[in-house]
DNA sequence: CTGAAAGCGCTTACAG
DNA sequence: CTGAAAGCGCTTACAG
C-alpha cells in the first residue's frame, strides 16, 4: 500500500487513522490509492499493535450443561445472541460465541476477543477466574452467586420476578403454587428458588419444589407431574412456576394428558417465556425477558470497560414483561 | 515466559508446539512453568506470523434483508449457527457471525476471519465477490445464481424439495397447488420457483405464486390469502407450499380466520420447518432441512480450504426430512 | 540440542 | 509535513 501511494507506511497510517499532521492533497492521494486498490489495513496486525482486535466474546455458561449447543425451542439464548452481534457491530466490534474458553483442546482464539459477555455464570464459574487472571474486561449476565460483588454484573432480578409471577398465580387462584427449576448453580436457579421458599415462609405456605436439569427440556413436565400429583398426591399444587418456558410447556402437556385441566385444575407459568408458550395449546403465561435489550445492554457495558470507562455494578436488567395467556386465565 | 523458563523464546516455541528439537527435559520444564504461570500464547501475534487466527466467519445474509437481526420464530438459521460454532470448536476454531464485511462502518474485524461460510447469497452477492478478491476462503450454502459454478458450494437442492412436496401435496388430493416464496434473489427463492413453474408446465396446471418480502413472517399469511382467495378467487387453490416456516403459519392461522378450513378445504405445506409449525394447531407439515448437518458440513468444507485441501464442490445438503402433520392429512 | 535474527503488518514516539 | 526506527508476541530458517 504505502508503495502503491509512492510514501511510507506511517503517512499511511496517518492519513488513514486521521492521527499525526497530513498535507491535505497527500491525504487525498493515500485515500483514492487505498480506495482503487481495495487496501483494508490487517485486523491482526492492528490488533497485535493495540493489544486490542475489536472482536468481543459472548460465552454463553448454560449450553455447558445442554446435550446440545444450542437445544431446540430455547430462544432466549438465541435472542441474545442475535442481538449481541447486531450491538457489538454497531459499535465496531465483531463478536464470537464460544462456550467455555478454559475447556483444554479449545482454541486459542477463544481467549482473544478484547472483552467478553458471560451469562449466567455457574457458582464460583471458573471462566470468570480465568478472565479475571488473564486481565480480560467482562460482564456476567446473573451473579456468580458464591462472588456477587466481585465482578461487573448485570443483576436479572430473578428473585423480583418469582414473586411477581407467584403473587399473580395466587391473584388467578392459586391456592398451593409449586416451583420448578433447573440444576445449575447459577443466580437463575438459586435466587428464584430462595425468593420462592422466602414467600412459601412469609405466607406460610408448605413449600414444593424440585428441580430438574436443564438438559431435561419438555421431559420436565413429566417429572414434575410424577413428584407433585404421584403417589402420595394429598399436598398437591393447583399452580406451578416453572423457571423454563420448555418446563412449562412440558407441564401444561403432560398435565392435559393426565386429565388435569389448564388453567382450571392447574395453573401454568414460565419465566423465561420460549416460542411454544404463544403457539402451544394451551398457550402459557410467561415473563418476556427481553433478552434484546439484556444483551445490548450488557454488550455496551463491557464495550465501555473495554474503552477504560467506568461502569456502575450491579447494573440493573429490563423489565420483564408479564404476557397473560390462558395458562392461568380461567373463565 | 522464555525468560521465566530461563530459555529463549525459539526453545518456548519449539517445546510448546512440539516443532523443533528439544532435549526431553528441557520441554518438561518449559511445560510446567507454562501450566504454573499460565502461559499462553497470544492467538492475535500467532495470528499476525501465520496469517491465520483460528477464526472462522459465519455470513447469514437473509439477515441483511430482515428487519431484525434473529428474527422471533426463524430457527433455522439459529440452528444454523449453533451446530456452526459447535463444529468449529470442534476443529479448533472459534466462529463469530457477521451480516455483511462490505457494509461501510464495519468493524475491521468482521474481515479477520481465516475463511468464511455464506448462507444463502444473493445473486451476485457482493460478499463473494469481496471475498474471492481478498482471496479468503469460503464456502456458499446456496447458489449465487448469477455465479452457480465460480464458488465452492453447497447445493441445497431446493428444487427437488418443491417437487417431492408439491407430489406429496397431490397424494394427499389437492387439485391445485400454489407457491408462496420470499423476494430476495437467492438459490432458495428462485429455485424452488423455477421448481414449482416446471411441474406446473409438466402437469399442465397454471401457476398461482406469489413473492412475499421475507420480513412480512407471518403477515404473509393474509397477503398470500388475500391474493388467492380474494376478489376474483375462481382459479382458488386447495393447497399451498411456503418456503418458510412463518409464512406457512401465517397462511394456516389466516385461512381458519377467514373460515377456510385445513387440511379438509386448503392443504399447507413448508419448505423450511418453524418450532410453531410442530406446535400451533393444525401442525404443518414441514421439511426440516437438518441446518445442523447443513452448517457442519459447510464448516468442514471451509475448513478444509483453508487447510490447502481440495472440496468438491457443489456438494450436497443432507436430505430434508419430511415431517407429516395436520395441515396435509385429511381424515 | 539451543538461540540470535528476521519478519508477519501495523502504529507511535521521534528525528529531520 | 514526512519518514526511519522500534516494537507488539510470536514462528521459522539458519547458525552455532
């Protein structure tokens, strides 16, 4: 390139990068040569120079535990990625996924984006350690519960929405609510689990609860229906809060099968809503997440570390937003 | 590192990656102050030396065209870049996903990539061009139909789907078939099209399609109705085939509004299987294109370009599962 | 068996 | 205003 142009490399990279002093006309010349040759300056060699590439890493912790890496009907996941790539090149950077960088015989480049977004981290989660050794910037979406304050974190709330959700099951008629979660120990699981034995407590309800690993899917609901309405059925729920919007649907169905009508018998809700939820029949209250706005938010916060900007921590989640479908709609 | 080992940064690299020869403890001992201090080697200078990152590109470019960037309900491509990641890892590579490199005010990033896999492209889609000029490897899956043998791709035999489900579609009565498909100008649209107008000709039926922009989803539904079963409905037909998902949802759920009913008065069909398709009732019959298959052997095939070694091309797409349900069976 | 040197393609502090 | 030099952290051909 700068031979192309008749001038040195540095003129170049002046002129290009707007820096040092440039006579205008030279400037011109260096931008059509640049233009005709179709010069796009390395990626690599700028980021090596900077010590910075413009690629951000989005780790997404549950697919650890999935059978697959990214199981059918969960689209939350799915939203958040989408949107954290659209986010990322907004802002000039590109984005990758990668599941856990710290695994062995992962690639190198899995640990060189400039800053990463991990979700949902695990209790204690070791690829939050290994950033943090390495010096990496990142945002984890949902504490690690066993180091809430020791990281840049987005908090999810999860223990607002348990309580809302419940309080409108119990507004629908519910009686004796039952929860469901999943087994990772991350702040998902944990803090919907203790806002919900907190409310059984306050209310003085006998708690009922179980929880089912994430890899289970729809299977769930099975599960759930066996431990709440099997064998010894005399304290059984008539409402379940299931975190995951594939338990619910899980739920819903296998209820109907055993003859147990929704909403009337039992009611239904998700909180974290998955497509099905609106198509299925019945259709399923669940909590929209925004999982749009979780990721840009959290993609601009590491963006910002990134940059040496300061970032306030915990840092709050959307709202999320309720939908009321027929699943704990009895007319 | 090679100081903290005492050796020179030459032994490090020949120890580390096993090239050279170094004296059997000496390795050992160059290992174990790795594994103690946590070396690792910079992907980004390996990168710059290698010319290559350790970076595969994933260009879903019916996203350029959508309004959003991972649209509600379009699983596929979600499925797409999932097993594309997954694969990558696999081979030790990390994935990151673009819409277009060319598009100004892109990061430079976007175009860091050792080599790249193009779903869908346009007709003569100016990110093959960008990247046969770049000389950076890459993969189609689908045509460019401007272009069908200048690239190494994938064929994702649109064609033979249309006529085994239009076949299916007369097995299971109709009389009239019509086609919906989507505006952008890729293999899948086109093809299916020149497809359905083929069969139309064979069998002596007149055609009755329709182009509906990709980013109407579901809203398809009534437009396509309102041009089949609108005004001048004498030539009305009793089955349609989408190309997608969403459009066969919208088309069954529109048709029940307007008192049309299915499978008995209209069969629908996709060409490309939604979640809601197996969910919403009546279920559609769908294909399922098996993206996961799709995307890892497109990711395998890339890199093994990038690796020097030769790929057929075009090379096939796994066979699409036909997936019987409601909206194709009369009872 | 080990290391000094060159170079991957940039950027930046500095000299002219 | 422009360019020569150094250096980002590796790898590889070559010398010892």
């Amino acid at each position: 390139m700068a031979r192309a142009a008749g001038v040195s490399p540095t003129t170049v990279s002046h002129a290009l990068n707007g820096k040092g002093v440039v006579r205008r006309e030279t400037e011109e010349r260096i931008r059509q040569v640049a233009a005709r040759i179709g010069y796009r300056p390395s990626a690599i060699a700028r980021g090596l120079r900077n010590s910075r590439l413009g690629l951000l890493g989005l780790i997404i912790r549950p697919f650890d535990t999935l059978d697959s890496f990214i199981p059918a009907g969960v689209d939350y996941f799915l939203r958040i990625a989408g949107s954290a790539s659209l986010t990322a090149m907004e802002h000039g950077y590109s984005l990758m996924m990668v599941d856990d960088p710290s695994k062995r015989g992962r690639p190198v480049s899995a640990l060189a984006a400039d800053g990463y977004v991990v979700t949902e981290p695990f209790e204690n989660d070791p690829v939050l350690s290994l950033l943090e050794r390495e010096r990496i910037p990142f945002v984890a979406v949902g504490a690690d519960i066993a180091r809430r304050d020791e990281f840049v974190t987005m908090d999810t709330l999860a223990d607002k929405q348990a309580v809302q959700m419940i309080e409108h099951l119990v507004s629908a008629g519910a009686t004796r609510v039952a929860l469901v979660v999943g087994t990772d120990r991350n702040a998902w699981n944990l803090d919907s689990r203790d806002a919900y034995l907190d409310w059984c407590a306050r209310v003085g309800q006998d708690p009922l609860w179980i929880a089912i690993p994430e890899a289970q899917g729809e299977r769930a609901g099975e599960i759930a229906l066996d431990r709440f309405f099997g064998e010894g059925a005399a304290d059984a729920p008539d409402a379940v809060y299931c975190l995951m919007g594939r338990q619910a649907s899980g739920i819903a169905r296998a209820a109907v099968a055993r003859g147990i009508s929704v909403p009337d018998e039992l009611l239904v809700a998700a909180g974290s809503g998955a497509l099905q939820n609106q198509t299925m029949h019945p259709t399923v209250t669940a909590f929209d997440l925004q999982p749009e706005v979780i990721a840009q938010r959290a993609v601009e916060a590491v963006i910002r570390l990134i940059e040496g900007e300061a970032v306030e921590t915990p840092f709050e989640a959307p709202e999320a937003l309720l939908h009321l479908r027929e699943s704990t709609q009895r007319v």
